[in-house]
C-alpha cells in the first residue's frame, strides 16, 4: 500500500503506540482487501457491544496511549442508573458498563450511546468519507446520505477514529456502488412496519447491492431505518439503491451505472405475508414488550405515548431511545404519559444487555423488531414480532388476542 510520509510514521510507531497498534490493524485489513492507499475520515461511530471482547480491545488501546483524532459516536450499552432503580444489577454487569463508559470517554469517543446516530447526531454528507460500524448505520449513511463506508467493525471502525483514516477499497470506491440486482416490490408499503418485512425478504433478495424499484417516494426515516436494520439481519448489506429516492439512484439507469442487472427479482404482497405469518406463530399471554431495535425516533416514541394515554400496562414494556429523544420526549408530554401508563422510556440501552438477558431468560414477549427477536433467541427469549400499535395493544391486555 502507498502509505504518506505522516502515515508512514504511525505504522513506525512516531505517534505512539495505540496509535500504530490501530494502523498496523488498518494496514492489514487495506492489504487484505488489495487497497491502493489510505484516505482521511470525517466522521466514525463505533458500535460498541459492552461486553468483554470489545472491553479488551479499546483498553488495550488505551493503555497503549492511543486517541481519536476523529471523535467517534457510540453504539448503546445500558441506562445503569434507571436499571438500579428498577431492577436488581449484578455487581459485574455494573463494572463493564462502568469501565465501557470511562474506556470510551478517556480513548476520545462522544459518549451518545445510539444505534442511530445518522438520524441525529452524526449525520454525513454526500460524498463524505467515513468509517461507520453498526448494521443498520452503515446502510443508511451510503444509501440514503450518499456518503461512502464500508461495513465497519467496532474495532475497525475504534482504529479508523484513531487514525483518522481508512484503506481506500469496497465502497469507498465508485464501482462498487452500482446495484447488482433489480428489486421490483409489487407489494403494499404503507406503514414503517412492511419495511421489515420487506428487509426480511433478503434470502429471496440474495448477495449483492439492490436496487428498489416501487418504493413511494415518501418513504420515512423510519421506513428506511427498518429496511436497512432486517437486510443487515437476515444477510450482509452495505448499501441500496430505491430510484427516485436515494440520491445516486436517480433513475434505474444511474443506478446500476450503466450495467444490467445480474438478476431480477420481485416482492409481491404474498412474499411479504409469509414472512409476517412466521412472525407471529402466537396467540396467548405474554410477559412484556419491548420496543426500539433500532432506538425509537421522537415521532414513534410519541406515537406509542399516544396510544398508552389514559390506559394501564398489564405487563413490563421498556421503549428504547437515545438520550436527546428522551429529553425531548419529556418536554413534548410524552415521558409522563409512558410512565403514567407503567411503561418505561430507557435511554443509552441496547436490548442485547445483561439486564435483559438476566431478567427475560425464558420468557415470550412483544417487539417491533425481527433484529430483536433473532438476537434474543440465543438467549432464551422469545417473542412475537408485530407492528407498533398491535404490541402496544398486546401489552395493555396483556396477551396476543
Ligand atoms: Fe440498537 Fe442494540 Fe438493536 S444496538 S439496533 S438496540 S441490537
């Protein structure tokens, strides 16, 4: 690889240790992947995971004496002070997300604690190089900002922060954005909900960078968040064209660069319905809901508290957000019409934590989200998969009706 004379010097260990443990990483990967050169990076997020493995890494980071040149955002672990007060927190679960917080805010990260980052707080430009970790982040920021990421690692992504570079390959590069297959969707889209289905349909789908066609035009975040989160669930996507919506997808032409399709396939309504039915397989009592995987945005955290006005929870129900929506959840009404309904409104938590897999082992629940019912699964925690209002109505009454 052509490395510059600053680079050079990093890999050399001139700029410290954990900056050239985090170079000699880069190197490798850009060797791997046949890159030509290093290019800078404005922006990174880093999905941190709370657990031992990624702990080890960024304090082994630390320790080495490294910093990020590009303050990173951060992926969610868990809101310790609001599950004290709720629940029972085992003393080492405390420790990791205590030295996890303290790791990340001493290597130089911006401690948001949000899967979402590109709805909020660190939101690219067109064209803007970057390193995103986090399945459905790095989908959303090629296909929808148009910026250009390939699908970081945390630790990938920890280095690139550090360096503030990243080996030039994959979608960094123009080629590799053209879509490879024509999706034609022939089904109903309207609600955020068909767009995880619609995600799930990525077995049909297959490899490649797909290319929308039938999608409306006003298509919301949310919408697209889904679509990203269950294709990155089901298979390995870092990017998609809808034409006439994301903005190197102007027309079916622009979006394939000139090339044919390498396969065609279509979505119809049946296709989607199939996969709705091995969703929710489920009729009978249930144990809680959990929404927000991805975290919620300020209009569906408003709309479940719409829903839960005036009404009471029969069972737990934790909404996940970050921590600005929460704040403005509180000024907007809709944190005191959750809490008066019993449900509970968590910032800077992920559901793939140990107050969730401690409390929930074993037991059946509701969620908007197919990302959450597959992670849980390994965990013994099962759950039925519907859209917002049905699970909020599933957890006043208590049970799937
Ligand atoms: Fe976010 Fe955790 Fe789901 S990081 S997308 S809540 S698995």
């Amino acid at each position: 690889m052509l490395l510059t004379a600053e680079e050079k010097e990093m890999l050399e260990g001139k700029h410290g240790k954990g900056n050239q443990t985090a170079m000699k990483i880069q190197v490798a990967i850009g060797e791997s992947f046949h890159a030509g050169r290093m290019v800078p990076i404005s922006r990174a997020h880093v999905a941190l995971s709370n657990q031992e493995a990624d702990l080890w890494f960024v304090e082994k980071l630390l320790d080495a004496g490294a910093y990020c040149r590009i303050s990173p955002t951060v992926n969610p672990g868990f809101d310790l002070e609001y599950f004290k007060k709720i629940t029972t927190i085992k003393k080492e679960d405390e420790d990791t997300m205590g030295r996890t917080g303290k790791a990340y805010r001493e290597i130089g990260a911006t401690l948001t604690f949000d899967c979402t980052p590109y709805l909020g707080s660190n939101i690219p430009r067109f064209g803007e190089i970057v390193a995103f970790s986090e399945s459905s982040a790095t989908p959303y920021i090629n296909s929808v900002w148009g910026a250009r990421s390939n699908r970081e690692s945390a630790q990938s992504a920890l280095c690139a922060a550090i360096t503030g570079r990243v080996p030039e390959y994959g979608f960094l590069l123009d080629g590799n954005r053209a879509g490879d297959i024509l999706v034609e969707v022939q089904a109903d889209l309207s609600g955020d909900h068909r767009y995880q289905l619609l995600g799930m349909a990525a077995k049909k789908i297959g490899n490649g960078v797909p290319v929308f066609l039938g999608i409306p035009r006003d298509v919301s975040p949310e919408g697209l968040m889904n679509l990203g989160a269950q294709l990155n669930t089901v298979g390995a996507y870092s990017m998609f064209h809808i034409v006439g919506v994301t903005p190197e997808a102007p027309t079916l032409e622009k979006a394939f660069y000139a090339k044919k399709p390498k396969k065609k396939v279509v979505i119809t309504d049946h296709d989607l319905a199939e996969l709705e039915k091995s969703l929710i397989s489920y009729k009978g009592p249930i144990d809680f809901a959990l929404l927000g995987c991805p975290m919620l945005t300020i209009s569906q955290v408003g709309d479940i508290a719409k829903l839960l006005k005036g009404r009471k929870l029969k069972v737990t129900m934790y909404i996940l957000t970050n921590s600005l929506t929460k704040e403005l959840a509180k000024k907007m009404g809709y944190l005191n019409l959750i809490n008066d309904s019993g449900g509970h409104l968590l910032k800077d938590t992920c559901m793939d934590q140990p107050p969730f897999w401690r409390d929930m082992q074993g037991k059946f629940g509701v969620t908007e989200s197919p990302k959450c019912a597959y992670y849980s699964k390994r965990r013994d925690i099962n759950y039925a998969v519907m859209d917002i209002p049905s699970c909020v109505e599933a957890a006043i009454q208590g049970e799937i009706k």
